[in-house]
C-alpha cells in the first residue's frame, strides 16, 4: 500500500499536470469505487476544474473550483492514478505484475484503458486520469466542506506538519500496552505511517517493534521522533519506495528501496551488527526486526 511519502509523492506530480484542467468526461466501470449518489458526484465534477491537491496521511484531497467541495481518493492496496497527457505517461502507484518490465513499456500499457481501469476522467486539452485498481478497495467519494473536516478529525498528527512536535507525538504512547508499532500504524493517532516505514523508524530508533508502548522512556520516544521525521522526509526526497513496477506519478520508480534497512530483508544480515534480520508478526502485520539491535 502507498504510505505517506508515495502518496505525497502522487500528490506533488498530479499537481503540476492536471490542475485548472476542464475536466469534460468522467467514465466509471464500477460503481462500487464511488461513494456517492453517482449522479451527485458527476455533477460536483463535470465541467469543473481541480483548483489545488492536498493530502492527509494516505488520503488525497483534490480542491474542486466551486465553493466547498472536494473529491477525496484512497489508493488503498492496490490503486493506482495515471495521468496520460497527448504524449508521453505520468502514472503513480502500484503497477500490475503482468506489464513489462521497463518503465517506457509499462509506461505505454499503462496510457490505455485496461481491465483495472475503473474510473477515467477526460480534461478538456485531451489528457486522461486513469483510476486503476486490481483489487478495488480504493475509492472516490466528493464531499462539502463540513463533512472533509469531520473525515479530517479521524487522522492523527501528520509528520509534516507544524504540530507534529515531539510532545504531541509522546501522548500518543503514555499509558499504552500496545505494541509501539501498532500504535505508529493507528491512522487515527498518526497520519500516514504504514507497514514500511513503522518497520524502518523502529530500526532506527532501536526500538524492538513489540515492546509496549508503556515501556518507552522518554529518550526512547524522542528517537522514534527523530527517526520518523527524518526517515518520512528522506523518503519523499527519494519519491518513495517502489515494489512490482510501481512507477510514480512522472512515470519515475521511487528510489527509496535501496535504503530500506529491514522492510523484506528477513534472513538477511543486518546493516549495522550482522545478526540475522527477524520477521515476527506485529499487530497482525509482518514485521522485521534486528534482534540485537532493537530493545
Ligand atoms: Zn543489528
């Protein structure tokens, strides 16, 4: 699934193609991916324009040109957004195993409407927004303004913004027995930390992903702070971590994979001491972990 560097990611690259674009048809394939009355969400959008994106944790906030109304897009598993202008390809999220291999070819494959091409948006100087998704939890859904603040209040501090300072990011511990990585993965405590990164920042911060929460001393949190900060910044930087082809908005792989310390590296050696990177089972996630360096 996309966490919070790929979807900024998706986020900043769609910004620069498809805003002010009239947007003159909209086809979906299957209905279940939309959230609305249908007609509803073709009236909210048909003949408008996206005025600006934003994201918050996983989920991407696309601002319509008329007052108050938004359309929200989860990506989810699988999902996937392509932007094809007349030539060339700006994709972004997860691509399909049976694609080719080279980002070009994949690329073209991805231009033309495929069996996982559940919604397609149509902007008037003829580029195309293709919504692909093999396993089709991801959605759409327009909303007004009074319900985005509601869905806003069921995402925890962000790791970009201002008021993710290592107080607020303490409380999120204090007086818990989870483990601490199921708490980093509580959208609803921190937005956008998923299964890669909780795993990388505990490494990091040398904390065994298991502990309770409870357990940490202050100095503790402080590193998980520091790690979270600085390994969500470096990931962005690097536009994310790619699996499977998944080729980012500017048809670009995320290089942020090759930095990754113990995310798929069970069996392998660790980075710093050269135990044996673990794999255990946390909050119901695989979970890797270096033995000897995390307590
Ligand atoms: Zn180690």
């Amino acid at each position: 699934m996309p966490e919070l560097p790929e979807v900024e990611t998706i986020k900043n690259d769609l910004k620069e193609k498809i805003l002010d674009k009239k947007i003159i048809k909209i086809t979906c394939r299957k209905r279940k991916i939309v959230k609305n009355n249908f007609n509803f969400f073709l009236n909210t959008l048909i003949g408008n324009k996206f005025s600006n994106i934003k994201r918050i944790g996983k989920l991407l906030i696309f601002e319509i040109n008329r007052e108050n109304l938004y359309l929200l897009i989860h990506l989810k598993m699988t999902g996937q957004l392509v932007y094809c202008p007349s030539r060339g390809i700006v994709a972004g999220g997860h691509s399909y195993p049976e694609q080719k291999n080279t980002v070009e070819s994949a690329a073209e494959a991805m231009c033309l409407p495929n069996k996982y091409s559940h919604v397609i948006f149509n902007f008037a100087d003829g580029s195309n927004l293709f919504f692909n998704d093999m396993r089709q939890f991801g959605y759409f859904k327009t909303v007004r303004k009074d319900e985005l603040e509601i869905i806003k209040k069921n995402f925890g501090i962000e790791p970009l913004a201002s008021n993710f300072k290592l107080n607020n990011f303490k409380r999120i511990f204090i007086k818990r027995k989870a483990p601490v990585k199921a708490l980093l993965l509580n959208q609803k405590l921190i937005a956008g930390i998923g299964n890669i990164y909780a795993d990388e920042i505990l490494f990091s911060a040398k904390i065994k992903p298991d502990r309770r929460a409870d357990s940490l001393t202050g100095g503790d949190m402080e590193k998980i702070f520091k790690a979270g900060k600085l390994i969500i910044k470096k990931a962005i930087k690097h536009r994310g971590t790619t699996f499977n082809n998944y080729i980012d908005a500017s048809g670009r792989k995320g290089n942020y994979s090759r930095l990754l310390k113990v995310y798929k590296r069970e069996g392998e050696q660790c980075l710093i001491c050269k135990n044996i990177i673990k794999k255990i089972k946390v909050a119901g996630r695989g979970t890797r972990y270096c033995p000897k360096c995390q307590k």
